[in-house]
C-alpha cells in the first residue's frame, strides 16, 4: 500500500511528490490537447471553500475518488501554466453548461494568480469567452453566477472588506472603496481582508453566491456551505461548478458529455 500524502494521483498516473515538478514539465510538453481538472464547487458539502479558504495557498483539498462530488483542488493542477480555463456547472459529472475563456496572460498558474490580491481585482481574460454552451434542459440560469452574466473573468475582486474570488465583468463590480456587500460570484467573504486572503469573522464566509441585489438586504447563497452571518438565506443548489485548465485546448465537450480528471478535447480556433 502506498504512504498516505505520499503520491498525487493525475489520472491514470500515481505520482510521487518529489516528483510533482517533472510531472508539470511533462504536462507543458504534451502534445494533445488536454483538460485538467484543478478545483470542484460543491455549495452542499458541509466545506466551505470561501475567499480564504485554499485559493491562494499551494494545498491539496478533497480526494481524487471526490473530485466532482465535493470541494476539490488538486495542487498539481493548481501550479500548472494554463493558457486556457473552462467553468463548468455539472449534475453529478455530466457537463450542463460551459464557458471557455483565454487567459490574457498565457504560461502563468492558477496558484499565482490568486495570490496575486493586493491590489487583485485584476480581469484575467480577453475577448469574452471563446465557447459558451448551455443544455436545453438547464434550469436556475436566471441568477447564476457564471452563466447569467456577459464578459470577462475577474480574480480576487476585493471592495471594503469582502472578496469575491471569480466574478464575471458584466455583471456589478463593487468599487474598491464600496463596503456594500453587492458583488457575487464563486469563493465568497463579507468580513475579510481582501489583500491578504484572511478572514475576520468566519460567520461571513460563503462559497457560491447568486446574481442579486443583496446590499442591505439577505444574501440568498447555494445551499448549506456558509457561515452564520443573519443575513444569509439558504437557496438551492444549481450544480457544482467545475474549473478545468489547458496549455492548448480551446474548446470543452458540450454538454452531455461526462467529466473527468483529464478531458482530451482537441483545439477548434486556430488563431486564439
């Protein structure tokens, strides 16, 4: 049996740690064209993965058997340098909605990229995204935080004392100075300091917010993964969203299709 926290898993492939910085070598010369899972958003796990939990810190969350089940984010992944992202909701491991973006700064990881919070409010992509596919049959699309709201990905958007880790620019983007607790999207905090990734008051930690407009009014959250804050309201949970990377890849399987921890998906734009 292998020592526990001994090896990393990326697919089919057991890897030893000492190993992980070759393993990102061989991920950068590969020539397919290959999703890798790096994080999963589950609201209803009982943890909750808010502005200051795990995003900006180099730490293993969940486990490979979990991954599209409950909170996830696989290390490896999360210090890979990706040219492309996908956010993906799903049900249960089947793809049900998809947008692609291009990173404006190519070859640069996740991981430094959400440590990069003072200033932060940095918009990472350009140009909108490259696919966006939604299934017919999708429901709860009216409010949610990613497909219901046009433009660019933004990272690490601190106002006042709250962050939000991934908003979309077309919807509201509080200003730096604003404490109005009106900006929403995925890794959530109304009572942290922004800049620094810590929390103050843990009771105001959630992590998927809906399109609203809270402000001095509740805060209706996807399901149970919040602090105690009052003016949180518990709402349904519209799927667990997914955040895949790529070096080449730029277009996700449409959905349908079911998830994995690499997703082969050969590139359809050639200029992008």
């Amino acid at each position: 049996m292998l020592p526990a926290l001994a090896y990393l898993t990326l697919g089919s492939m057991i890897i030893p740690l000492q190993a992980a910085p070759l393993m990102l070598n061989k991920l950068e010369d590969d020539e397919s064209s290959v999703w890798y899972l790096a994080m999963n958003l589950n609201p209803a796990d009982g943890h909750v993965m808010d502005y200051t939990t795990g995003w900006s810190e180099d730490k293993f969350i969940g486990t490979y058997r979990a991954a599209l089940s409950q909170d996830y984010l696989n290390r490896v992944i999360w210090n890979y340098p990706a040219t492309y992202i996908a956010i993906v909701r799903h049900q249960k491991g089947i793809v049900e909605a998809v947008k692609v973006f291009r990173f404006r700064e190519s070859n640069r990881s996740l991981l430094s990229r959400f440590q990069a919070m003072n200033p932060g409010r940095e918009v990472v992509t350009e140009g909108g995204p490259l696919q966006e596919e939604i299934s017919d049959g999708a429901q709860d699309m009216a409010d949610d935080p990613v497909f219901s709201v046009d433009g660019d990905l933004a990272f690490n958007w601190g106002y006042g004392n709250n962050g939000v880790r991934i908003v979309l620019t077309g919807g509201h983007l509080s200003r730096a100075h604003e404490n109005n607790d009106n900006t929403h999207g995925l890794g959530n905090h109304f009572a942290c300091d922004p800049l620094t990734g810590e929390s103050t008051h843990p009771e105001w930690a959630h992590e998927i917010s809906n399109i609203q407009d809270s402000g001095k009014n509740p805060t209706t959250v996807q399901g149970i993964d919040h602090g105690s804050g009052s003016k949180y309201v518990s709402g349904p949970v519209y799927g667990n969203y997914a955040i895949y990377v790529s070096g080449r890849a730029n277009s996700f399987p449409s959905p349908g299709n079911l998830l994995d921890l690499e997703i082969t998906s050969h590139p359809k734009l050639r200029f992008y």
